[in-house]
C-alpha cells in the first residue's frame, strides 16, 4: 500500500499542508490532529469510533489536538489537512461550532460541496484528483477573508516558537488583552489562554518526535516539568505519551511517498530532507 503526500500549490500553503490517496483497506488507523477533511469518493465503508458512516465527507473540526480513529473498508478517500486557523478564511466554516468528525452539510458546507463535485467528476485516479483538487482550492482564494487579528496572532506564535502570555500578545498587536480575547472567542470560541495552551502542546509534541532524548532536558521544553507536559497531553487527547507514539495506533505502519508538483517522489535520506525544508520554506513564506 502507497500514500502519495502531494506538496500543495506555493499560493495555497498558508491553508493546506498536505492531501494523499487511500486505495487499500486499512484498520484502526488514527490522527491526531484538527483540520482533516476527507472526500470519500467511492462511498467505501468508514467506521469511526465504532459508528459506520456513509458519508461522501468527513471533517474533522476543532482547534485544539484531536484523536480520530477510523477503519476503512476499501476504496478512495482523498483528503487534506487544513490549518487550524483556516477554515473560516478558506471554507466558511467556524470551526468553533463543532469538535471531532461531522458529515458534510449542503447548506452549511458549500465550498466543501464544490470541491467533491469537482472530484467526483474527473477520472477515478490520484492524477486527476490532485489536479482537481489544486484547481478548485485556487479558485477559492479569492473568496479568503483576511487573517485578522487572532490570524496574526497565530502567525506571531507559530513563528517565534516561543511561549508568550496574552498580555505580551496584545502588547505587540496593539491591542487590549480584552479586545483579543473577545477576537478570539468570536472565532474560536476559545480564549486566547486556551488556544495558546493548544499551540504549547502541539509545538511540544513536535520536538518529541525529533528528540532522541528526554524531552524534559530540551532547552525549548515549555513545560513547568514532565508531569504538567504529560497531563496537558492526556487533558487533550485522552491518550498518553505510549499510546501516541505506538505507530500501529497512529497509523503510521504503512510506507509512505512524498511527491513534488511534477510527481517526482523524494526517496533517498537526502532527498527526503530537502523535500521537508522546501515545504517548511513555503510554509513560512506563504500564508495566504
């Protein structure tokens, strides 16, 4: 079983990290992480957290870390992960009003309607898909609100990579303390120390799965100590630091291929590094 990860459109990169392919059926497979909407294009049987859905579309909504396991019967699912803080920019959607997996709405869900139309339509390959898929989220740019003030906020913390209070926050956009947190929960539905919280434990999981050692010595571990880290985590996602870094559980125990734009994998170590620094580079570079 392959999974390509398409590196998406440069234009695209402050909304979408990366999309792949299911042909193969897989079992218990989890993320954990916000934003996945999945267009299941072949009505294949999905079972998440024990319930079937038969749903042509999944999404998974929330801004803090959430754990999703799912089996799949067979079939083709495209999916894609979305920012956390791009849904309402880029599909209309606040993704305040719900946690966890929903099916598509019609009525609440337009944008995502278009795009699995445009899927639906265009020969049954990973090809096709993609290049369906790059076209239909290009035209959705222009229809993009503006970041705004939680946006910048995202942008400051994500790129310092560093803890701030909502006081230094507000301080740098110039703005109250209350005035952000009545930005953020008008948005969000969260406060600004909530969202903050949730950037901290994403930040940290990703140095734990860098770090060789314990995590606790690294000099960017934003925790009072391991206890508070590991209660943050279990807090979140109701599993422990075991249960998450087990591949099996994650999903992680099939091979992967990570594709440039002109289908060209990164294979080698080399390769491989070059291909994470580029999508980083445009990560940062273009955020809508």
């Amino acid at each position: 079983m392959q999974i390509p990860i398409r590196m998406c459109d440069p234009r695209l990169a402050g909304f979408i990290d990366v999309y792949g392919h299911w042909h193969m059926p897989m079992k218990d497979i989890a993320t954990f992480s916000p934003g996945l909407i999945a267009f299941n294009l072949s009505g294949t049987y999905l079972e998440v957290n024990g319930e079937q859905r038969t749903e042509p579309v999944l999404m998974g909504i929330a801004t803090d870390p959430t754990h999703i396991r799912y089996t799949i019967g067979g079939g083709d699912i495209v999916s894609l992960r979305v920012m956390a803080n791009a849904y309402d920019r880029l599909f209309d959607i606040d993704p305040s009003t719900e946690t966890g997996i929903v099916a598509m709405d019609p009525n609440e869900h337009p944008r995502i309607v278009r795009i699995y139309e445009r899927l639906k339509a265009v020969p049954a390959t990973p090809q096709a898909w993609f290049a369906a898929l790059d076209e239909a989220l290009l035209e959705l740019l222009p229809l993009a609100t503006p970041a705004g003030l939680v946006g910048e906020m995202y942008a400051l913390v994500r790129d310092s990579g560093r803890d701030w209070t909502v006081g230094e926050l507000a301080e740098r956009l110039e703005c109250t303390p209350r005035t952000l947190e009545r930005a953020c929960k008008r948005r969000y539905g969260r406060t600004p120390k909530r969202i903050l919280r949730s950037m901290r434990l994403g930040r940290t999981l990703e140095i734990e799965a860098r770090t060789q050692g314990r995590i606790e010595l690294e000099p960017d571990f934003s925790y009072a100590d391991l206890p508070h880290y590991l209660n943050d985590l279990r807090r979140h996602s109701g599993l422990n630091r075991g249960e998450l870094q087990d591949d099996a559980l994650q999903g992680h125990n099939f091979p992967y291929r990570y594709l440039w734009p002109d289908g060209t994998a990164a294979e080698t170590p080399e390769q491989l590094a070059q291909w994470q620094a580029e999508m980083r580079r445009r990560w940062l570079q273009y955020e809508g």
